[in-house]
C-alpha cells in the first residue's frame, strides 16, 4: 500500500531537481502524478512512471486557467516552480524584480487562484509551496530579490491557510537551505572557481553536506499524505541547521 494511494497530485517544475524528485516519490507512494514544467523533453522522461506529462509555464496566466479547467478534480497542489536571482538590491533592476517576483510568487496566486474552488467544492485541499530558508527566515548575501519572493511564499501560504482551513484546504510551505539540484550546480559552475564555490557551499552547511532532493521529497510527502492532516499554515525548515 503506498502512501499517496488514490490522491491525484498536481505539480509544477517537475522537470527537475526538487519538482522531479517529487513527482518520482508521490508516483511510487500511489498517487495519480500530474506533472507539469516548460522543459517537455525531460519532463517526459517521468512517463516511464506512468507520470502525466503537461507543458506549463507558470508566468502565463491563460495557460494556467487552460490547464486548470482540463483537471477536474485534484488532492494534493504542490507550487514549486522558483528562479534564483543572484545579487544585491543595487544589483537588481526593475526586470530582474519582476521577474523572479512573477515566477516565484504571482505564480503562485495564479495557480491557487485557479485551482482552489475545485478543492472548495469538494470540501478538501492540499497545497505545499516551496519556499527557502532564504526569506523571512534568514537574510542571506545575495539572495536580495530571492529572499523577498520566498518571504512573500511564506505570507501567502499562511493567508491561504487562514482563509480555508474551514473547507478543510491545508496549505502549508517547505523552506530548504542548499539543496544539490541542476540548478545549483549552474550557480556553482557560473562562479569564476567552481571548485571553490562549492567547498563554499558545503562549508555552510552545519552537517557538512548539502541536502539532497529526495529529501526534501520525504518532507514533501509527509506533507502530502494523510500523516500530516492536522496541520497547516506553517512553514517547514530542512537546511541541515543553517539556520540555527
Ligand atoms: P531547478 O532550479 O533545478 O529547476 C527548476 C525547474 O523549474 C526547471 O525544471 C525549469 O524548467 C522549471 N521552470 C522554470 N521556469 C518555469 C516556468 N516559467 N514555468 C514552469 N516551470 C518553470 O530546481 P530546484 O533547484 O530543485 O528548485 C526548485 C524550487 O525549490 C525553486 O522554487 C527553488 O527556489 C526552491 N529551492 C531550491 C533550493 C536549492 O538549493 N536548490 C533551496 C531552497 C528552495
């Protein structure tokens, strides 16, 4: 018996890193994976796992409404499309705020805003964000509009948890430290010696590793299952004690 076992799930930026993990263990825990990114070629890759492959780009909105209205019904939302955006405030047009606050947090809205009054009318929800611990957790160099959006994440999950609880709509959020993703693999290979910005990475790290995706996966699925269904509006801090 899995532990998603009859729950539909619905994803963005399942392609990779954190969002594939995640559609890989939700998969094999039972659930019926609606997965969901803009790069088609290696989200199709889930498909091996019986995964329903769909484009979307999250920072388009009639996109979204499309996709919505196409699923009738789902359990479990899990908004986890985000883009890191390195640098200081003076580092930071207009461009670069716009963007990471359209793709990190309206997105958000957008796709709650689309989805909740199917969770309404069946009087029961489940919606995981992804945050970071990078927010209004701890203010973390360079990460200037980074950790304004996944601060602002951590706001609308518990707005969004206060306004529902009453349809039975647990919304709840994951805040990671430094998980080893493509991504970040990108931001280490961008920085002049890789080799040593990694070693930076790690020594950050209090337990001298970084976290992996499937481990924020194993969060996300205790979230996700019927384990955790008496909580929510709260965010859940994975960072290997970065924060403390
Ligand atoms: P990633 O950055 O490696 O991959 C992001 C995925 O998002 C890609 O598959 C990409 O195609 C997709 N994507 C980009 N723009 C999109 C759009 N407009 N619409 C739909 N999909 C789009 O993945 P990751 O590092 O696992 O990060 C996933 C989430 O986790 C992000 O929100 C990120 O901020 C958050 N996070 C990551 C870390 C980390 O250290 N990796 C830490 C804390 C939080």
């Amino acid at each position: 018996m899995g532990r998603l076992d009859g729950k539909i799930v619905v994803l963005t930026a399942a392609a990779q890193g954190i969002g594939r993990a995640a559609a890989e263990t939700f998969a094999k825990e039972g659930a019926t994976v609606i997965a969901t990114d803009i790069q088609m070629e290696k989200l199709k890759e889930l498909e091996a796992l019986g995964v329903d492959c769909r484009k979307l780009d999250v920072t388009d909105s009639a996109m979204v409404l499309e996709f919505a209205a196409s699923i009738p019904r789902l359990d479990i939302l899990f908004n986890c499309a985000g883009f890191v955006f390195n640098g200081t405030i003076l580092d930071t047009e207009e461009k670069d705020w716009d963007f990471s606050m359209d793709l990190n947090v309206k997105s958000m809205y957008r796709i709650c805003r689309a989805f909740l009054p199917k969770m309404i009318t069946h009087n029961s929800g489940n919606i995981i964000n992804m945050s970071s611990v990078a927010s209004s957790i701890k203010g973390v160099p360079n990460r200037f509009v980074y950790g304004t959006t996944k601060a602002a994440v951590i706001g609308l999950t518990k707005a969004l948890a206060a306004d529902f609880v009453g349809n039975h709509i647990r919304v709840n959020c994951v805040c990671p430290g430094t998980v080893d993703t493509p991504s970040l693999q990108g931001r280490i290979q961008a920085q002049p010696d890789p080799e040593q910005a990694r070693k930076d990475f790690v020594a950050r790290q209090k337990l001298g590793r970084l976290c992996t995706a499937q481990e924020v996966a194993n969060l996300l699925l205790f979230l996700a299952s019927d384990e955790s269904e008496y909580i929510t509006g709260q965010q859940f801090i994975i960072d290997g004690g970065w924060s403390l």
